[in-house]
C-alpha cells in the first residue's frame, strides 16, 4: 500500500473522512455521511488498497471480473456518477487512472504515515507522543468484513506489522522507565495481534516474573512453546532460562509454604 494521495489532516475544512480500520464508514464535513454501498462501496475500498489511486483496468478487473473492456469502462462511469449523486464524490477520474478525490482523508493513511514517521525516527519522546496518536487512530484491522478479498490482506498485514511494531516501541519505553505493568499490558496487545511471535512471549513472561506473577508467566511460556511446536521448531536457550527460572521460583514457595505449614 503505498498512497499516491494522502491527506494527513483531518481537522481541514470541508475534508471528507473515509475510515477503513475495524470498518468501513464515511463523514463529510464532520457529520456521517451517505456511507457508499454496493459496487460504489466496492470501488472506493479498491481505491484506498490500492494506496488512493488505481488503473482504470485494474479496477474493472475487480469489480467486474467477466465484463468485456467497454461494458468495464461504462461500469466506472456508473460507479463514479453513483458516488457524486449520493453527496460522496470521493473518487475522481485522472487520466487513465481512478484516484482519490481532493481533501478526502482515510484513516488508514493517516496512521500509516504517522507509523513510518515515528518508526524511522531517533526522538524517543517524540515517537512516545507520535506512537499513541498513531495507535488512537488504529481502530482495528483494514476492512474487517472484507477479509474474504484477496486484495484486502496485503494492505491488512503491512498495517498490522505497524500496530505491532508500534506497540514493541511504547513497551520498551515503558520498560525503561521502569512501568512493567504497562509494558505487560502493551505487550499482550501485541500478541493479540501477533500471536505466532515465540519471542513476545517470553519477552512477556520475563516482566511478569519481575512483578511477581509467576503463574501468568509460565502461562507466557507454555504458550510460545505451543508456537514453536506448531512451527516444528525447537526451544532456544531463552525459553530455557526461563523455565528454569520459573522451577526455581516454582520450589522456593514450596519450600517457604512447607515451612509455615511447619510452625503452625
């Protein structure tokens, strides 16, 4: 997904919003909008995956697979006509292309070039702030109820890499300043999204033991080891570590229990 338009400013004047993360939905000039449905909703979400600009052909292929290239054609004046009739013009004809209208901004954009601003930065407390307001805007996935299209998952996977990549950075920021607590709780989001990472969850189970919950932290443990055994790999010397770990901890309240059992 690499966007030919982007409107990073949503506070501009008479900007039509188009938001495709965790659903599809339009606002012009700050009140919901007529939200396009059919094939016009179709176009515009062809469009937005397409990074806000698509060949005209490119977009027949999708919406009309089987059509002949003038049934095609008539097909995007149609959608476009549609669009303009219900009040939301957002796609415009450029040529031999279909782009995004002027002042439209999408969500997904926006987040995404945010993300990117902050991931290739070196201000640490400037890519806090910017990682947050990037996360606020990351409502959920790209086009959830579109997950069936095979065009929808490449922009879904690039988007979510971001989320997650963001939500490592304010955990190891946490982790700096000494907040396991919210470093734990940015890290569970994490693997909310990214379930398959081995690593986070022994990064996680680590915190946790700092803090004292030992069992969540074996949890953490057993949980990448069903990972690696799904992925037919073996246990590093980290997951290791941390299992010993836990044993140890796992004896010493033994021991200490058996004692105050003891002296009663």
């Amino acid at each position: 997904m690499t966007e030919q338009h982007v409107v990073v400013d949503e506070t501009v004047a008479s900007v039509t919003h188009v938001d495709v993360l965790g659903g599809f939905g339009v606002n012009v000039g700050g009140a919901p909008g007529p939200r396009p449905v059919g094939l016009p909703a179709l176009a515009v979400k062809v469009v937005i995956a397409n990074g806000g600009r698509v060949h005209v052909e490119a977009l027949m292929e999708a919406l009309w697979p089987s059509s002949s290239p003038a049934e095609g054609r008539k097909g995007v004046r149609n959608v476009l006509s549609r669009l303009a009739r219900a009040g939301t013009p957002v796609l415009v004809r450029d040529g031999e292309a279909i782009r995004l209208a002027e002042r439209v901004w999408v969500d997904a954009f926006a987040f995404r070039a945010i993300a990117d601003r902050v991931l290739t930065g070196g201000d640490p407390e400037g890519a806090r702030d910017g990682a947050r307001q990037a996360l606020a805007l990351y409502r959920g996935p790209f086009l959830p109820d579109d997950c069936y299209l095979d065009w929808t998952e490449v922009p879904r996977q690039q988007l979510r890499r971001r989320q997650v990549a963001l939500l490592d950075l304010l955990a190891a920021d946490a982790r700096r300043r000494g907040e396991a607590m919210e470093a734990v709780q940015l890290l569970e989001l994490a693997l909310e999204a990214d379930p398959l990472d081995d690593v986070r969850y022994l990064e996680l189970a680590e915190l946790l033991l700092s803090v004292g919950r030992r069992g969540r932290a074996a949890e953490m443990v057993d949980r990448s080891r069903k990972v690696l055994r799904d992925h037919g790999l073996l246990p590093g010397a980290s997951w290791a570590r941390l299992q010993r770990e836990l044993s140890q901890t796992r004896r010493a309240t033994a021991q200490v229990l058996g004692r105050s059992a003891g002296s009663v």
